[in-house]
C-alpha cells in the first residue's frame, strides 16, 4: 500500500526522472545544487540547516504546468489530491504591463508541517484566461475555447485512479504503480505534430498562450532544485558557461535572516518537435519553451511584512531605472539594509515573520503567572524556529516568465481584462483555495498553544 504522502514522494522522483531524460541541463542543475548544498553545509554546519535540515532540501522539487480551461484545472486539482496537494493562493499574472501573460495561477502543495516534512513537493500550475480581452479578441477566443475543448490532457482512468487514491488515503502496490505511470506520462513532452499557423498565431499575442493552446498536450515546464546558496549556484552554472538570466528574483543576498523566496534561471535550450505546416506535410523543428530554475526559500512574511517587502521592491524599482541587473542588486541591499531588521528577533519583534515557539529541553517557567513571548525566549525557556515560505511570488513568477520567453507578445492595455479571482478558481476546481498567510499563522498560533500548555503558564502575544 502507498500511502498519499508515499505516493507523492514517489511521484516527485518519477517526475524527476523523467524530465531528465527530457532536459540534460535539469541534470546538470540537480548535481550543481546538491555540491552546492553539501558545500554549504560543510562551510556552516551550524547554521546551515535553520531553514530545513539538508535531507529535505536537497530532495525537494517545485514544478510548473500549465492547463487551458477550468475543467482541465479541476481534472488535475483530483490529481494532485491524490497526492496530498491542494491548493494555496491566488496570482494574477496579467497585470504587469511589461509581460504578456494571460494567465492566473495557483499552487499545489502539502498544507500541513508534518507531510511538508515527509515530501514537500509542490506545483505551481497557472491556466490561460482565454476570455482576456487584453489579449485575445472574440475570435480568437472562441477558436481557442474550440481547440482545447477537443484536447484531454488527463485521461478518466488518471483521474478515476486520483479519486480512489484521495477517497481512501492511498492505493495498493499495483494501482499506485499504474497511477505514478498514467500521471507522468500526462506530463511528457508530447511528439504530437504542432500546427505551426494556429501556434504562431498565438505566440505573437504570448508565449504562454501559445504553449497552453497551441498543442493537443501539456508538459511539465520546469522542475526546480532548492539550494542552500543560490549565489554560489549562479556561480557555478556561470563557470559551466550556462547563461542565467542577469538577476537574481526576489530579495537580495545579504547579512540579514533571508526572507521568502530567492529565484534564478537559465533558458532552455531549443528542443525538437515536429510541425505540421499549412499545406499539410510534417517537418522537423524545434521550440524552446522550457527552462531551469533554482530557488532559495527564506522566513515567510506576516500581512505587515509582505507589505514591507512589497513596498521595498517598489522602492528599488523607483531607484533603479535603466540600471543592470547587478547594480539593481546594490540598489536591493540598500533598501533592504534601510528597511528591514537584520536578526530574526528584529523580525519576531516588528511583527514582520512567522515563527513557531516551542518550550527548550529541560525548560521550566517558574516566575509564575503570565508572561509575554519575548521574555520567554529572552530568558531561554522557549527557542524560537522561523517558518520556511512554502509558496511563490507573482512578481518573481512573472520575471521567470518573461526572462524565458522569445519575444513579450503584445497586450491592449485600454480594454478591460476578464474578472478572475480565488472565487473564480475554487469553483472551477470544486475545492477550497487556502489563504498561505492562515495557514503559517495557523501552524505558529498552534505552537504558541502547546508551548504554553506544557509549561502550565499563560503566554501573552504582544503583536
Ligand atoms: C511558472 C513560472 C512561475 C515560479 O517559480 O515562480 C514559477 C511557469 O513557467 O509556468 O514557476
Ligand atoms: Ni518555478
């Protein structure tokens, strides 16, 4: 019998394997990513594993796909039920002007500490807006809404498989095997010819739209390595002569506790696939639409934090126009050092992050009475653990994004987009969208609670 976080840690690796056969150069990521991580950990072994002990990290895997219609979002919302992963915020990707991307996305992951800890694995998976009118005209939405009503990504045994698996906890040796086969096999590049016409079509308006609707198939996008140095990883890739895209998304290296989510990427490289051409005959050719990536996770952010960061990063763009990416990242550290505290107790203290408390080995709370959660670990009795950011940001997704396509597409910024919202996407999939920010404040508050039962004392949140 596997069990579901059985299953979804033997999907993760089948996911894996296969995409290295696929892309060469994700092979190359994961070897550079584990020297870097052992490396890292050799260097610092004290510090090394605040943010996720080393054999969690080195194993853990995002991935990203791409679906074109609500039903095909709620046919692989059941797969990834099958596997512990439900999903967690809302992004829309369609209101940075400098990119064309008609999609909103969510992500799909274990939502609780303990089956975070067994296997991590998430899925960022985003879904066209076929109906944007910033993109698509009625035409063209209409001759999209007819293509992909024809195409099956996941086929009914899959999904029949996922229901049986998410209704009864797992599935026995023999199903679960058929499964792990049938659901990375959805996720192949297919050989399928393209329609090179109705392709281009839809790559002059996106990138994204013409990969989502352009073919009969999906694919897995990227699967993306965590690393404890991600500077270190640009280096090394660097001295590979892989070119990265010329910053690092997200926060910048510096003294300070590393906050949310630091992301790099290199460009695929072109991959073969065949056409079909307007007069009917098949040709060789080739589309380079998949990359690599890598990532850094920091503490997770508070509502009060996530507006701090946002407001940072709205400074650094103000003061870094016309800069490159290296100078931007000067600018970074600057905003950062002027803004945000540089110990995790500055943060705990600001309100900023989200930690979990717990009483130390052999901790006593004689003083008696009540007592606040910074004296309880100013005087030793409570050690405080940061909580990892397991999600994504929509400003770095949307950098990945465009970092990795071939041209920015073009987009009718005067005409009104069509209304998508968490709403929107909790009713296509038929389940719940969970708020990442009650989920961590969930999991610190529950900490607090247990901390404060075992020591028989009262404990006084002060922010
Ligand atoms: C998803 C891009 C976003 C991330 O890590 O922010 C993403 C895609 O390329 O489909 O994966
Ligand atoms: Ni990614």
């Amino acid at each position: 019998m596997y069990d579901t976080h059985a299953l979804r840690a033997a999907f993760a690796r089948s996911l894996s394997a296969m995409y290295g056969t696929e892309v060469p150069a994700y092979t190359t990521l994961v070897e550079v990513s584990t020297a870097v991580n052992s490396d890292h950990l050799g260097a610092h072994p004290d510090t090394a594993e605040r943010l996720g002990r080393i054999d969690r990290v080195t194993a853990e895997r995002h991935g990203a796909i791409r679906v074109g219609t609500a039903s095909e979002l709620r046919r692989v919302a059941q797969v990834f039920a099958a596997l512990g992963m439900e999903p967690v915020g809302f992004y829309d990707l369609r209101g940075d002007a400098a990119t064309s991307l008609p999609i909103v996305s969510t992500a799909f992951r274990p939502t609780t500490p303990e089956a975070l800890a067994i296997n991590p694995f998430r899925v960022f998976t985003s879904v066209l807006v076929t109906d944007d009118r910033r993109y698509f005209d009625a035409k063209l939405t209409d001759e999209l809404d007819a293509f992909l009503g024809c195409r099956e990504l996941f086929d009914d045994a899959v999904v029949e498989l996922a229901a049986r698996a998410e209704a009864d906890g797992g599935l026995p040796d023999a199903d679960a095997e058929e499964f792990l086969r049938r659901a990375t096999a959805c996720f192949e590049l297919s050989d399928e010819p393209v329609d090179r016409r109705w392709y281009d079509k839809l790559a002059e308006i996106s990138g994204v739209a013409a990969d989502i609707g352009g073919v009969t198939t999906t694919h897995i996008n990227h699967l993306t390595p965590r690393v404890l140095d991600i500077d270190d990883l640009f280096a090394r890739m660097t001295a590979l002569g892989i070119t990265m895209i010329d910053e690092i998304q997200g926060p910048p290296r510096w003294e300070g506790p590393d906050v949310l989510l630091r992301q790099t990427s290199f460009k695929a490289l072109a991959e073969r696939r065949r056409f079909r051409e307007a007069d009917g005959t098949v040709v060789e050719g080739t589309l380079s639409v998949r990359f690599g990536e890598v990532e850094q996770r920091g503490i997770a952010l508070t509502r009060a934090g996530r507006d701090r960061y946002d407001r940072m990063l709205a400074e650094v763009d103000a003061r870094s126009a016309g800069l490159s990416g290296e100078q931007r990242n000067d600018v970074k550290l600057d905003v950062w050092r002027a803004h945000l505290p540089a110990t995790e107790q500055g943060l705990a203290d600001a309100g900023l992050a989200f930690f979990t408390y717990a009483p130390a080995p052999g901790a006593r709370w004689d003083a008696g009475g009540a007592a606040t959660l910074s004296e309880l670990v100013a005087s030793g009795v409570l050690e405080r653990t940061p909580i990892v950011y397991e999600d994504f940001l929509p400003r770095s997704a949307a950098g990945i994004f465009a970092s990795n396509l071939d041209s920015s597409g073009s987009r009718d910024a005067s005409r009104e987009g069509s209304a998508r919202d968490e709403a929107w996407l909790a009713e296509a999939m038929g389940r719940p969208v969970h708020d990442p920010l009650a989920l961590y404040a969930a999991q610190q508050e529950a900490s607090i609670e247990a901390a404060a039962a075992s020591l028989g004392t009262t404990i006084i949140k002060e922010s």
